[in-house]
C-alpha cells in the first residue's frame, strides 16, 4: 500500500434536522484495475475515525467490515460503498453532526485519496404569526374587518430557523413581495400593503418561509374581511281600517339590529 496522497478534494452537502444526511466519498481507483482497500473517515479537528469500512477480507460472498463510533454521530450511520459516489448516510440527522468531515480512501497500488465534506445541518422554521399594522393577530385564518378603501400593512413573522429563512407573500403563483427584514432572535419578518376593496373578499395570501429547497416552505394563509355598511331601510306603513294615516319609517344599523327592530315594529303594529 502506497503512503503518498492526493490532493484533497472539497465539496459540501446540506440535510434537514431529523432527516438523512449523505456525506460523499469517491472510490473510483486512480489506477485503472486498481481496487479499495479502507475506507476511513474522521470528523474536523479530531484524528480518531468516526466510521471506516474495511475491504480487504471482502470476497464475492461477503462485503467488507464495517465499524463506527456510536458516540460519534446523533444518529444511526452506515457506509454505502456500493453507490456511485459511495455515501456516509446519517439517520435522523442533528445540529450536533454538523460540521467538517474527512473521508480517507486507502487502494492497492493507487495513492491514498482525502476528500473534505463540510455538512450543513438545515433547521426548518417553527412558526408563522399574520398581525396587523395595529397589531391585530390574525385569528381563524382572517383578519378585519377594515373599511372599503382602508390601507392595511399586514406582516408575517416567521420564528426560529437555520439559516434565517426567506419570507415571502403570494397570492395563488404570482410572487406579491420578497423583501424580508431580519430582526434578531431568530424572527424574520415581510410587511406587505394591501388596499381593502370588494375583490379583496375571497381572495387568500399566502405567507411562506423558506431556508432550504430540499422541502416545502413553512407556508400559512389569510383573507380579509370587509366590513359590511347598509343604507336605511324605507318601510311604508298603512294604518288599520279605522285609520287613514300613511307614513314611512326608516331603519338602519347592522343586519342582526335591524332584524330586532323590524320584527318589534311589526309586531307593535299588528295590534292596530
């Protein structure tokens, strides 16, 4: 086995905390019919392996060995050599993993190959809060109700995450605004202006937050609700047989009132 090595080779590989991380390692032999002999990789700043895999017993009916230190890695670990490239997969992924790792790679005649993989370990956002300019939290996926024509600055707050996500507003596909603003204890936030007008019933916003591509953004809706104006209501009233008044009474004011009082003023004149 030769002791000379090749240059090492840099590369990186991102995972989300709880899923699967896979860390790189080229087996190709340098020299043609060339084989693998060891594997080992090391975590940065330590000079101890954290996993080798040994293929030198390895025959057609058994693989080589594989060893790994337990208290290395926050979850459990295996080498995939026959992959192309061969993967460090680690299970269940943590904050903890994240990091420098060296993979070693030992042929037969072919120099020894050091490779460099820097693993990011992704933290989702935890959260998203819709409050509005006078800080009004959204509740049941609305908020309101406002005045037709009101101006309304409604902000979404993402919370937690790393690296700090990207906010954005949207409406169905269309991109409304992606100006996002750090504000320091992992909160993010995107102030987005909306005019209230009829057509703005019914419609949804749509606030995601995202720090990765390798799953969906953190994402929650909200719609706004007018607020309803009624004109006074005209009810003609004619009098009983033994009375030959006419006249007009106006009514005004929110739905359930005017229920109130048209069902009273009914009634009070039914006895005439």
């Amino acid at each position: 086995m030769f002791c000379l090595s090749v240059a090492v080779v840099v590369s990186g590989s991102d995972a989300v905390e709880g899923k699967s991380a896979r860390l790189p390692c080229d087996l190709t032999p340098p020299l043609s019919g060339d084989q693998v002999w060891l594997v080992i990789w090391y975590r940065e700043g330590s000079s101890q392996p954290c996993y080798s895999y040994d293929a030198r017993s390895r025959t057609d009916n058994k693989s080589g060995t594989h060893w790994s230190d337990e208290k290395a890695f926050g979850g459990q670990v295996t080498f995939r050599e026959n992959e192309n490239p061969a993967h460090l997969v680690i299970e269940n992924v943590r904050e903890s993993d994240a990091g420098a790792y060296r993979c070693r790679v030992d042929f037969a005649r072919s120099p020894t190959r050091n490779a460099r993989v820097n693993l990011t370990v992704i933290i989702p956002p935890e959260s998203l809060q819709i409050v509005d300019h006078n800080g009004t939290e959204m509740r049941g996926g609305v908020l309101g109700p406002y005045e037709e024509g009101a101006s309304v600055n409604v902000t979404c707050i993402s919370y937690g995450g790393y690296p700090a996500p990207r906010v954005t507003w949207w409406q169905e596909n269309a991109l409304l605004d992606d100006t996002s603003e750090r504000l320091g204890d992992g909160r993010v936030r995107n102030t987005m202006n909306v005019v209230i007008e009829r057509r703005t019933m019914g419609a949804v916003y749509t606030c995601q937050a995202a720090n990765n591509n390798l799953e969906s953004p953190v994402s929650t809706e909200v719609s706004f609700d007018l607020a309803r104006k009624y004109r006074p209501a005209t009810l003609p009233v004619q009098g009983s047989s033994s009375s030959s008044g006419r006249g007009c009474v106006h009514l005004s004011g929110e739905t359930s009132s005017l229920n109130t009082a048209l069902s009273d003023f009914l009634h009070v004149f039914s006895e005439f």
